[in-house]
C-alpha cells in the first residue's frame, strides 16, 4: 500500500458478510467514496459463507483496486472480522457491518480527530456517533445513536472508571482501533463463542485492555434498522433493544470476568477494570426489562397501616419534599383514602381494608418503577439526602444488593430517644470497611437495620420474594427475612450517616441496645421457626426465572445450599430437596441434589 502521505493514517475498513447480497455493495461504495487519498485507505470484505448472491455481487470488487475479496465457510460475524484483520495493512481499523454505509467524510473526520489525540495506537479506542436509518432506502429517525445508549453527555473520551452503563460504546460500524488493540482483543476472544453480536463482547474487551474509549460526536455512518437485525428494531419511529441480548449476559460477564483475571495489570489497573464489570454487571440487572430508566430512581413504598395515627403521613412525605424529585417516587399504600401534594412524583396505591403488611408491601412493590426499592412506614422521617446518599453508595460504591445507613429511634411522639442506633449495636459501623458479605452472618444474626434503613436494588430476586399471593411467616418477619436473601444474593453497604428516623408505635420502650437482639418496631420477638424461614428463602429463590438465575455462579449456588442448612437445621436438606424437585427445571433440581450431597452440607 503507497504509503507516501505521512501526515495523514492509513485506514483498513474491514466489511464482515453473511447474505446481505442486496446491501453489500453499497457499504463498499461508501467506503470508495470517501473523501480521502484512495492509497490511504483500503477495505477487506470477508464473506463468511453466504448462501445467497453475495459471492456473485462480490466478484467484481476483487478487480477493485484497494479492496481485497476473502471468501471463508460460515464462522460467524467476530471470526470473519479476525479473518478481515489478518489480511488488513492499515494501521487503523474501522468496522462496517455489510448492512450499514460509511458516510463520505468519515475517514478525514477520523484522521483530524486523531491528530488531537495523546493515545497510542495500543490503546487507541475510538467510537463515533452513526445515524439510525428505518430500512437501507429510509429515513433517519430523529434519534441517533450517541442519544440511544446515552453518552452524548460524556463529550470527548469515558475513562474507565467513570464508565457505569452496560454499553456506552457504538455499534461495530461506529468502532475505530488502532490495528495493535484489535489484534490484542481478538487474540482474547473465543471467536466461536460469539458468532454475532461482535460489537456487544469486543467493545468490554477493548475498554479492559485500553483504559478508555474516545468519542467522536459527530455521525460518520449510517447504523440500517430493517428488520432482519437480530438486535435491534424501530417501533412508532424509536429505536428499541429487542429482548434477546438479555440472555446473552450471564456468559458474557464470565468471560470478561476471565480475561480481566489474566491481564498482567497493577493493583490500582485491576481494581479499576474490576469495578467497571461490578457496574457493568449492575447495570444489566438492576432494572428488569419493563422498567427501563434513564436515569436512578428510587421507589419508596410508604406503608400507612390502618389506624395509624394522623399526621403521620404528612410528616414522611414532608421528608422527601425537599429532595430531588428526579431520583425518587413514593407509593403510598392505603386503605382509605390519601390526598398527596402535587408537587410530588407520587401516587397512592389502594389495598382492601385488613389487608396484611405482605400484602400492603406486595402492592407497593409492584406499583413501583424504580430500579430501587426501600419500605416505610407513616410516621418515619428521611433527613434530606437519604435519597441522594443511598443512590450514591448503590451506584459507585461496592455495588452491593443493599445498602443500610444509620437512624436516630424516636418514640410515638416523635421525640428522639437514641441517636446513632447501628453504630452502638454494630461494632465497626460506618468504618471504611463497613461491608457485609454474603454469607458472612446467619439467620440468628441482623447485621444491617430496619427497613426504613435500607435501599434495596431492584432486580428479579427481589420481585420473586412478591410473587407469592401470601406470606407463610409471622408478618414481622418479612423486612428481615427479605433483606436476608438479597444480603446473601449480593452483600450490603453500611453507611455511617443518620439518614433516618424510624419511630416506634405506642408502648414500645426505645433503648439504646434495640438493634443488638432480635426485633421488630414493637418490641423483642420470640425466635422463629428457622428451618421453615431458610424454607421459604430457598422457595423464593426457586421462583425466580432460570434465566435470571443463570446470573449467579454454581460455587454461589453451593454455599448458598450450604448456608440454608447451617441456618435451618438437619431436617433441610429433605425441604430443599422437596422444593427443587417441584420447582423444576430438571437440570437446576439435579444440581441442587449435588450440592446437599457435598460434604460440607452433610
């Protein structure tokens, strides 16, 4: 390749096809075209066994000057970009799926953007803004690409440790590398593994092995929605995700869990890369589908019990008025009738009188749009920022399924009896090492608070917990047995903040070792059944979807069976063994009888 240019890069665009014999050559053209010295650009088409007109519409192009024709049998999209790459020159690499087009100053965009940059080509990562067109002769939709995964706002580059979506990158035609990186990152994927959607593992790939990834603003190509993507469609003129790569995850964060293990990087490096998957991970599963958001939102379910004393809802509510409306929602689950200011993003959801609090929780519960979840009751009062500290903490701290602050205790009249309720029951509250672990305490234990001290993340585990029509358990088991399952599902954060308090009905006596033993707002309680609470632990976690399940690792799966049968007592191993058989699948039910014949469950 004449390389007599210097000032500017030599660029290889390499075009991976299977059957788009109607649109493969418009993706080349748009490659000739480019408003660019012709000997510093080539393309590469690779042709992964179509069994369509491609091989014809191609033949001509290998008499192209500039453009190299590779035929293989059908391996996939990622193999056929390996193989394109093998055979490119340039120094820089462009990605262009056979269906998508370049736009013609694409290229010369690219080189100015570059000469800007202090990166080296090892570590050069670049994704550009693309148009979304509905069909290859349509339109674009108002809405381009940058808008769609929501890093418009992010500007020129997203480091690492900054980066908190499951994929702030473009789609393989809007990624540019410098030819080292692609080759490190193809050199690292199983290309069999993933025979499409190569733009979903390579951009993690490449962000774990450069650090950062630079943003070019401006739309250099055209992304074509038309129908026969296996990811993506156009619905009232919006773009919209189809279901399917949700499954693809759990293999996903293995491997990449896999190769950040065997990078040779420093302490700070692998720490960095490490919470860039925890987020990563988060981000998949926070929210379930059906409720996709912009941006957190908190969903706090105000509990007014029958009888409650008046004025007390007006006091809770009165507690979020002066906090950001944006990042919280409140569901006031009544049976009788509640007025709410206007000013507030809130609603009241109606439940028949008598209804029990499983059922009143249950209700809020499945009202809510956030991707997180804490419950109250009237008559508690958040400070200020319990909103903001507690979205902070889930957001970029240990990623963890919960987090607990600390409360003041006030009795029936609202006056403060104890301050600093959980760092005087729980030595090391609030310290830098404030976490809790799974499986780091039992049943008998209760590490953490009362409900109103927690914010729990929204995921499929805690909507499996409201799936039953009832409770089977004492009704003042239910914060505790709930926050014990999403404990050992993902740990929990102690922050040492009084973000709350938590009042105590009439009668109960507030001192200063209530959270040291086993209580509810009233008072001690009796010790429970607790091989029917590790029961019903395992029965909500046989409830949830296998797919969801699948996020959650066999050696998880064992200490958790391990965990329940210390908790609950030599007759467990029969329950669970009952429950796995009658909730089915076969293979999950198989696995669970493995591990209670493990050893260390004997």
């Amino acid at each position: 390749m004449d390389t007599s240019t210097p000032s500017l890069p030599v660029f290889s665009v390499l075009v991976a096809n299977h059957n788009h014999a109607h649109l493969v050559a418009r993706a080349i053209d748009s490659v000739l075209a480019q408003d660019y010295p012709a000997a510093l650009r080539e393309v590469v088409v690779v042709d992964d066994g179509s069994t369509d007109d491609s091989v014809q519409v191609l033949a001509p192009y290998a008499q192209v000057p500039g453009v190299q024709v590779v035929q293989q049998p059908n391996r996939g999209q990622t193999a056929a970009y390996a193989a394109a790459l093998a055979a490119a020159r340039g120094d820089f690499i462009c990605l262009l799926d056979a269906d998508d087009t370049c736009l013609p100053n694409k290229l010369r965009a690219l080189a100015e953007f570059m000469r800007g940059l202090d990166v080296d080509r090892e570590s050069l990562f670049i994704c550009h803004d693309l148009l979304i067109l509905q069909g290859a002769d349509g339109a674009a939709i108002g809405e381009r690409w940058f808008d769609v995964v929501g890093v418009r706002r992010f500007g020129r580059s997203l480091p690492i440790g900054a980066a908190s979506q499951f994929f702030p990158f473009s789609v393989t035609s809007g990624m540019v590398f410098g030819r080292e990186l692609l080759q490190r990152a193809f050199a690292e994927i199983p290309l069999w593994e993933w025979p499409m959607g190569t733009d979903g593992v390579l951009g993690h790939v490449a962000m774990l092995l450069a650090g950062e990834v630079q943003y070019v603003q401006e739309a250099l190509g055209s992304y074509v929605v038309h129908g026969n993507n296996n990811f993506a469609a156009i619905e009232g003129g919006h773009f919209r995700h189809k279901p399917v790569w949700h499954g693809r995850w759990p293999r996903k964060l293995r491997f990449l869990e896999l190769l950040l293990d065997s990078l040779p990087l420093g302490q700070r490096e692998r720490a960095e890369r490490a919470a860039y998957l925890g987020r990563v991970e988060h981000a998949v599963r926070a929210v379930p589908l059906a409720r996709q958001h912009t941006q957190a939102l908190l969903s706090v379910v105000i509990d007014v019990p029958e009888g409650a004393p008046a004025g007390h809802l007006a006091q809770t509510v009165q507690g979020f008025a002066a906090q950001s409306v944006a990042l919280h929602e409140l569901l006031v689950v009544a049976a009788e009738a509640v007025d709410l200011p206007s000013a507030l993003r809130g609603r009241v959801v109606p439940v028949p009188a008598g209804s029990q609090r499983y059922a009143r929780w249950r209700a809020g519960a499945q009202a809510a749009q956030g991707g997180y979840l804490c419950f109250m009751e009237a008559g508690d009062l958040p400070e200020r920022r319990f909103v903001e500290r507690h979205l902070q903490s889930h957001r970029y701290g240990h990623l963890p399924m919960l987090t607990a602050c600390d409360l003041r205790l006030l009795d029936a009249g609202g006056a403060v009896q104890h301050v600093s309720m959980l760092a005087t029951a729980q030595p090391g509250w609030g310290t830098a090492a404030a976490q809790v672990a799974p499986f780091a305490t039992g049943l008998r234990d209760w590490p953490l608070g009362p409900p109103p001290a927690l914010v729990m993340r929204r995921s499929p585990f805690l909507d499996a917990f409201f799936a039953a029509d009832h409770f089977p358990l004492p009704q003042n088991l239910l914060g505790w047995l709930l926050a014990h399952y999403l404990l050992q599902l993902g740990g929990a954060a102690r922050m040492a903040e009084n973000l709350v308090d938590v009042r105590l009905p009439a009668g109960a006596t507030p001192n200063a070792s209530w959270l040291s033993q086993f209580v509810d707002r009233h008072g001690p309680l009796a010790p429970p059944d607790w091989a029917a609470c590790a029961q019903h632990v395992f029965e909500v976690h046989a409830r949830v979807p296998p797919p969801e399940r699948a996020f959650l690792s066999e050696a998880w799966e064992a200490r958790f069976v391990r965990w329940l049968v210390q908790n609950g007592g030599a007759e467990m191993p029969v329950r669970i063994d009952r429950v796995a058989r009658q909730a089915g699948p076969a293979g999950w039910s198989a696995r669970i009888q493995a591990h209670l014949k493990a050893p260390a469950t004997r």
